[in-house]
C-alpha cells in the first residue's frame, strides 16, 4: 500500500496528481527522447498527452527525481504534469504540439520566420520559468540542463515550456549521459567545482545569443563535448552579435561571466527583460 500512496504527490494549488492506469492510455506515435527516456504522444482522458518511458533500470533514477520535482511545481512555463504510471513506469504529460525551441531554431525545414520579439519573448518566458524554479522553498530547484532541446512550444509557438527534470540531481550520471549539453553548460558545473542556481544563469545567456543569431552555439568548434568544455573552461564565449542593442549584450555577456557571483540572479534577468520588452 504505501508504494500506492507514494505516487499520489500532493501538489501545489491542491491539484493532485493521478496515478493513472496503463490500460487509459492510448499510445499513438513515439515523438524523440528526453534526456532520458523515450516519449510518446498518447491519448487519456479524450486529451493529447506524452507519456516519457525509461528503458533501463539505471534510468529509475532519473524518473523518480523527475516525478518529485514535476510534481512540485506550478507554473505555465513548465511543462505540466497529470500524473504516473506503476506497471510499466511512466509519466503523463501534457503534451507540446510545436515540439522544442531547438526543432525551431535549426531544424524545421521550411524555416519558420520568427522576429526578434519572438527572440525577447521565448528567453522571457524561459526567465520566468527559471526564476520560478529557484525561488522554490526550501530550496532553490536548479534546473542544471537549460537548452533549446529542453524547451517545448505550444499554442503555435508563442508560448514556451522547460521540461526535462531528469537531471535536477545526481550530476556525474548527468554529466555521463549528456555529452550533448556542452555548449550550454556553466564551466564550473563541468569542472566539477561546486556549484548554485547561477548555473542556469550561464545557460540562459546562452540560448539568449542562440535565438538572437538562429546559430547553433559554438558549432565551429565541432562535435566534441570536450573541445567545446575546454574552450569555455579557457574563456571562450559565442561571438559577440553586430547591431545587438547594448543593455542586451550587457545582459547577455554578464550571464555567461565566468565568475558565477557576477552573473545577474534569474530574477534580475527576468525583470531586466521585461524592462527591454517595454522599452523597445
């Protein structure tokens, strides 16, 4: 009985989260992978949702601390949470018809068109998600694996969700499975030192010069995960960008400084960018 109950997570705004049985499901289409897991677009409930499966034991972890965390959270720029699944073990999400922020950016073929008050708008809303997540009780929520990939879109793009919580723990399995995170990862995460929420910080500057350039962040580097952390470690940043306002290039080179305590907090970026949006 109690491994029953530990399913039924209380959340915030007493809304409570199923434990949903397998059988409601109506599995479509796999739609990729989280950083961990596969996802489906399903059916439950008459709703689109995606359900995320682990495909090992060793990824139980991962699961959990994604379930916990979800489960805590309440905010409309994080991706929502109905419930669990016992037998097999997954989780029900809702699900993001535009896929992710990455999709658009480098992949979609033909190139959808976006402004830079798309640009301004997407880092907004990934700002206030943040900023949600590290003003947590008791303690911050440390997202710690920021990227275009981790950020989904829905109602045709304007609104945007972060997901992917797998990781918001046990960070040497991280740093194992997600080569692919490189480029945005804060030097001091990689170095091993330790590290706080700025980490997210650095992040962000990241993906604010990404949407702003519709480049991919340190490409010319190459594949390596290893060339890019090195190039980092020693002070190597994404090229500063021609004609781009300069409070945004101040905001932008303060998140990615190299000393964590001289990168703005979440919430400073949030309401510097809601001032810049208001100016424009």
């Amino acid at each position: 009985e109690s491994r029953r109950s530990a399913a039924m997570v209380e959340a915030p705004a007493g809304c409570l989260f199923e434990d949903i049985q397998y059988e409601d499901i109506q599995v479509e289409a796999a739609v990729g992978r989280g950083t961990f897991g596969v996802v489906f677009k399903a059916i439950w409930k008459g709703k689109d949702v995606a359900i995320k499966t682990i495909e090992s034991e060793n990824e139980r972890n991962a699961f959990l601390v994604e379930l916990r965390q979800l489960s805590r959270v309440n905010h409309p720029n994080i991706v929502k949470l109905y419930g669990s699944c016992d037998n097999p073990v997954c989780l029900v999400m809702e699900y993001a018809e535009c896929g992710s922020l990455y999709n658009l950016l480098h992949s979609a073929d033909p190139q959808p068109h976006y402004t830079a008050a798309h640009a301004m708008s997407w880092c907004l809303q990934c700002a206030q998600g943040v900023a949600y997540l590290h003003s947590m009780k008791p303690k911050a929520l440390i997202h710690r694996d920021l990227k275009p990939p981790n950020l989904l879109l829905v109602a045709r793009g304007t609104v945007l969700k972060i997901c992917d919580f797998g990781t918001a723990c046990d960070i040497q399995t991280y740093m194992t499975n997600n080569k692919g995170s490189a480029a945005w990862m804060a030097p001091e995460v990689f170095e091993g030192s330790n590290y706080s929420e700025k980490c997210d910080v650095f992040s962000w500057g990241i993906i604010l010069w990404e949407v702003i350039t519709r480049k991919k962040p340190f490409d010319e580097i190459g594949g390596s995960a290893f060339c890019i952390m090195w190039a980092v470690h020693r002070g190597t940043r994404p090229p500063l960008i021609k004609d781009l306002p300069e409070p945004i290039e101040t905001l932008m080179t303060r998140c990615w400084d190299k000393e964590p305590s001289q990168r703005p907090s979440m919430e400073e970026v949030k309401n510097t960018m809601n001032h810049l949006m208001k100016v424009q």
